[in-house]
C-alpha cells in the first residue's frame, strides 16, 4: 500500500472520556484519526468487537431483558443472544467495507473466556434483580449509554450506566479486561488511573446535566470484579480543567502545524497508525518487547517462493529487530510496488520465525511504501 504523502489534521471541536486518554498519551495518534486519508487502518480489531458485543448485552441485562426466562433456561439465552451480536457486529463492519482480522472469531485471542465470562457475570445480574424483586426490594433505576454533552460543547460522552437509588447515582463502566495496574506510590493494585479519570468526566458530564453529583463511580468488569470510589467533585473538575486543555493545546498544536507524537511502548502497542508513524518506526527497538516486528527501511530484492508468493529483502534503517538486513517472506503479489528499484518501506505486525534474520508476512501485517 502506498503510504498518505503526509498527515493532514484536523481541529477537533470537543472531547470525550475516551478521547482524552488519546490526547494524554498522544496527541499525533488524534491527528492520524482526524485525517480521513488514514481512515482504512482504523478498522474494528476482534477486541473492540467483544467490548461492544459485553456492553449491549450487559445493557440488555439491566434493562431487565431477561427477567422473564426461567433459570435452567437463561445460559441458553444469553449463548444465543452472544452469537446473534457477535454475528450483527461483524455484518455492520462488512457493510462498512471493513475487514475484521482473523474472520472467524472463535480465533480471536480470549474468545471463548470472554464468552464465558460475560455468560456467568450477566446470569448473576439477572439473579440479583430477580431477588430483589422477590424480596420486594427496590430495583434501581438505569439509564443505558446515557449521553451528555456540555461545558460549552466541549465535552461529550456516553456512559454505559447510569443507576439511580434513593442513596444517589452511580456511575458504572463496564469494562472486558484487567482493570487495576501496580502504582508505585501505594505500592498496590489500583483501580487503572485512565479509567478513574474516565469515570471523574462522566461525572462531571452528570453534574453539567442535572446539577447533582454522582455519589460513586464503579468500573464492572467481566471476571466478576468491581473497583469504585467516592466522586470527589474538586478532583472530577481537576480532571476536567486538564481534559480540556489538552484538547485546547491539541488545537493549537494543528494551528501550529506541529503536532505532538510521545512514542513509546505504552502509548504505541495498540494504535492502529503505527505503521505509517515516522516517530514510531524511529523509536520502535527490541527493548520495548513487541509480540510483532515493525521497521523501516529499504526494499532491496524479491524472489519467488512456492504458492504464489515472493520474499523481500530488506536493509532496515529502524525498527525492533536485531539486525540490519532481513527477509520478509510470505509476501502476497498484490503487496509488490512496481516501478521502483529501492523504495522506501515500512512493514507492521510481521510474524516472528525461528531465525531473527527472517520474518513473515502474516493476517495483520501491513508493507507501506513510502
């Protein structure tokens, strides 16, 4: 593929939770997602599908759904109800031109324990509503995705849930992985400070909305586990006052035509630019201990190999391997250039082999011709 002559950003008229921890992380990562040349590498990934596939049907659930199945039923229901979303998911990708990698989602990395989990985790919602009903307990009231916008339109969200009880109301985000993260500070396990911050802005939204403070905010996560803490509205509009000037020093930074990349291998081990990110692929090296290999550099030779497909050697001028020449093998005829003696390259997500001198062309890897 022949790499977008160079990145073109554009203003961003506001934030949301989810944003703003683009934003804190890197700012260039923002501008890629707002240059529509760049928009066919921001295709669904298998884990941003099951986190929509967990959120509808954990949405479901408390909107009381389910209520009425029978018990010896319900595990029945809810397999069903996976499919049916997994399978609508992948329809609205398709419909969109896009392409989920690998297809099949029983290869999807954590498929089944995912599926398992959000089974169990959804039939005990279902239980604890049911024995509340029965004890004639009060059932909280939900609001499912609620959306805010406010502080001028520069702040936008949609909050998984909102439960309303005679206590006061929570905030509560589901979320599909791990949801704590070592701090140094306490020297423990704590809630992960991205999703407190996410929480703290949903709250926020709240008050701009209603003019009343969330008491608690909660992250539920699949395993079972639950994290919350007490809203605190001066840290929620601490968070808020840092959310929106970084979305003012993002707009400023496109003025300037300068904006900011923070390469790295926490900021950089997701994002789906990172094949065409010069700052990457110049920082990227076996230190930051990828799964995959990413470099730049120079097409050199290609040959012919069994099954229609060619090797590519390549003199690598950056990148997370060990030496300074490799062969990409398993490279489909539809990825050559033509034309060019030596072009510039960069590949992403390469397979690894036995031999650190050869890497392979695999589903998720990308060949840019620069």
């Amino acid at each position: 593929m022949i790499r977008p002559a160079r990145l073109r950003p554009g203003r961003l008229p506001a934030t949301s939770p989810t944003l703003n921890e683009v934003l804190i992380r890197c700012p260039q990562r923002a501008a890629f997602s707002s240059d529509r040349s760049f928009d066919m590498l921001d295709r669904p990934t298998p884990g941003a599908v099951l986190g929509t596939v967990c959120h509808r049907i954990m949405a479901a659930v408390v909107l009381g759904e389910f209520d009425g199945v029978e018990e010896d039923e319900l595990e029945q229901h809810l397999r069903e109800r996976w499919e049916e979303e997994v399978q609508s998911r992948l329809q609205e990708a398709s419909a969109k031109g896009q392409e989920v990698i690998p297809p099949d989602p029983s290869r999807w990395s954590y498929y089944q324990v995912k599926r398992v989990r959000l089974i169990h985790r959804a039939a005990e919602e279902v239980k604890a509503r049911k024995d509340a009903v029965a004890a004639s307990a009060a059932v909280p009231h939900h609001a499912v995705e609620a959306y805010y916008e406010g502080y001028g339109g520069r702040l936008r969200g949609r909050a998984d849930l909102i439960r309303s009880s005679p206590g006061g109301v929570e905030i509560v985000d589901f979320k599909t992985g791990s949801i704590t993260e070592w701090d140094e500070r306490t020297g423990a396990e704590v809630l992960r400070h991205a999703y407190r911050r996410q929480l703290l802005l949903y709250a926020a939204l709240h008050f701009e909305s209603t003019g009343e403070w969330p008491f608690k905010a909660t992250v539920d996560a699949l395993d079972g586990r639950t994290e919350s803490f007490e809203v605190d509205p001066d840290e929620a509009e601490a968070v808020l006052a840092q959310a929106i000037a970084a979305l003012e020093g993002y707009n400023q930074a496109v003025e300037r035509g300068r904006v900011e990349a923070r390469p790295g291998r926490d900021s950089c081990q997701f994002c789906p630019y990172r094949g065409v990110c010069g700052q990457f692929l110049s920082s990227v090296d076996s230190s930051w201990d990828l799964y995959h290999v990413y470099l730049r550099g120079r097409a050199n030779k290609t040959d012919s190999e069994p099954g229609g497909r060619y090797a590519l050697s390549l003199s690598v001028s950056s990148g997370n391997t060990d030496g300074s020449e490799v062969v990409l093998h398993n490279v489909p005829e539809s990825e050559l250039a033509l034309g060019s003696d030596s072009p510039e390259v960069s590949v992403a997500a390469a397979e690894r082999t036995r031999s650190p001198r050869d890497i392979r062309f695999g589903p998720y890897t990308q060949l840019w011709y620069w």
